[in-house]
C-alpha cells in the first residue's frame, strides 16, 4: 500500500484499483476510511481509483495535532498526495463529507482540477441548508417500504430536536435505494470504518467560509458535475440541483431509485455517468 508525508509529518496511505487514467477519491463519514467506496460500482474497469485515507482514518496515521482534522486543515495533504502521484491536474471525486474537502482543495488551487466530480454532496463548505421539511419530504418517497413507518418516526424525532443514537441508527434504510442484505453488510461495517472524534473536529468552527467559496465557486474554471440520489436525505436533489447552480460550468444528475451510495443502487447507471462526464 502506497504512503506519503503530508505537510505537516503525518504519514498518509492511498489505495489504489483499476486501470486508466487516475480519478482521485476523497471518502466522507465524515472521517470514514475509503475502503467503502470499493471500486465505485465498477469505475475501476474504466479508471485508476486513487482512494486517499484521509489523517487518522484507515491506514493513514493518527496526527500529533487533533485540530488538523478540520476540513480546511486537510486541503494541504490533497495537494502533498497530487505532488506524490506526479500529476499536473487532478480529476478529483469527494462523496458526501468528502465533497467539502474537494470543494476547498478546488477553491485553494483551482488549476490543478481538470474535472471535479460531487457525489450526493453534503453543502456544508457552500453555506447551503437543508431544512427538516425538505428531509420529511424526501423520507415520504420511500413510504410504501416495510421499514417506514419506525424509521419515519425516527426521522420525526431527529428533526425534533431528539438525537439519541436509536434515533440516528433506524434512518439507516433511508441512505439506501434497496434495503437489502448487501445495503444492510455495507452499513453495519461503517462503525468499524469511522473515526468518530476526528468526524466532530472535521466540521469544526472555522473550517468553512461560504461567502468566499461561494465567490469562488462562480469563476471556477474546470467543469464540475454534482448528482443526487433520487431517495436520499443526506443530500436531497432540490438542494445538491441549488449546489450546481453555484459553479460556472455546473452540471447537475440524478439518480433514480438511489440512495446516497448511487454506485450500490445501479452500479451500471453510476458508471455510465461518471464515465461520459470524465
């Protein structure tokens, strides 16, 4: 397994899978090793995944300073892993938590991205909210499934104000378009997977500027492509569609019948996507 030394000391891993011209990928959770990620739905058949573990995640080492597990604090080891690999420019993929690092590492160095690539983004870096109605509405989607009923219930009493962990754990379902036995092996290994102190440190104070991203966002030069799954609440399509509006050269697809994993869903679908945007 391939390493580096980021800025500061910290040895970091990357794994890498498939053939082609490189895609780097930064995992969200926030702060989940890569390994979940596994070949996106079949894109490595395309391309050379370069799946970063991210400080104190998978194989990457636990940093001296806890602090630099702060989003922003992250854009420099991105940038050290582009020096590593030798790449002028970088086609750079971010999931969920992982849209916002690439969101900043984009704002930070804007012509080192040839193509940005945000799956089922969170909006945190851009300033965007999502309100609990738009949540309620989106679990109301999924209402004629088995597991509705207490998983809405849930929902209601998260958006409540109540967030005890049996509340968090029964809206698992939601971030998957099937809730099989493949989408049910996939959550159960997240726990294992995510560093739970780093991801409180990952958003912290300070670690976004919305108003200057969002500056940014509307002169980046590279295009960008964001897509949302049709079912997921982490990061509804009214809200990830709002996102893409934010870049100058944004494009914006949605998943049918996906979750916020869309490369379990329909892994074909996924790849056919990626591929005609890369």
């Amino acid at each position: 397994m391939p390493t580096f030394v980021a800025p500061d000391g910290t040895k970091l891993a990357y794994h890498v899978a498939g053939d082609g011209a490189p895609v780097v990928c930064l995992p969200g959770g926030p702060m989940q090793a890569s390994e979940y990620l596994g070949e996106l739905g079949g894109l490595g058949e395309y391309r050379t995944l370069v799946m970063l573990d991210l400080r104190g995640s998978g194989a990457s080492e636990v940093p001296a300073d806890a602090d630099s597990y702060r989003c922003d604090r992250q854009v420099e080891d991105v940038e050290a892993l582009r020096e590593q690999l030798g790449l002028e420019q970088l086609d750079l993929l971010g999931h969920s938590a992982g849209a916002n690092l690439a969101v900043l590492y984009a704002t930070r160095y804007p012509s080192r991205i040839r193509k940005l690539l945000l799956i089922t983004p969170s909006v945190y870096a851009a300033g965007l909210t999502i309100s609990a109605e738009t949540r309620l509405a989106q679990a109301r989607l999924r209402e004629g499934e088995a597991w509705f009923a207490s998983a809405y219930r849930a929902l209601e009493a998260v958006s409540a104000g109540d967030h005890a962990a049996k509340n968090w754990a029964a809206l698992a379902p939601f971030s998957y378009g099937r809730w099989d036995a493949a989408a049910q092996a996939h959550q159960a290994a997240e726990d294992a997977q995510r560093n739970v102190s780093a991801a409180r440190i990952y958003g912290a104070e300070g670690a976004y500027t919305p108003h200057s991203t969002r500056a940014a966002l509307a002169t980046f030069p590279a295009p960008v492509l964001l897509t949302a799954g049709q079912f997921d609440l982490g990061a509804p399509p009214a809200t990830v569609a709002e996102f893409a509006d934010l870049f100058a050269d944004g494009t914006f697809i949605e998943h049918p019948a996906a979750g916020h994993f869309p490369w379990l869903d329909d892994p074909a679908a996924f790849t056919s996507v990626l591929r005609n945007f890369l």
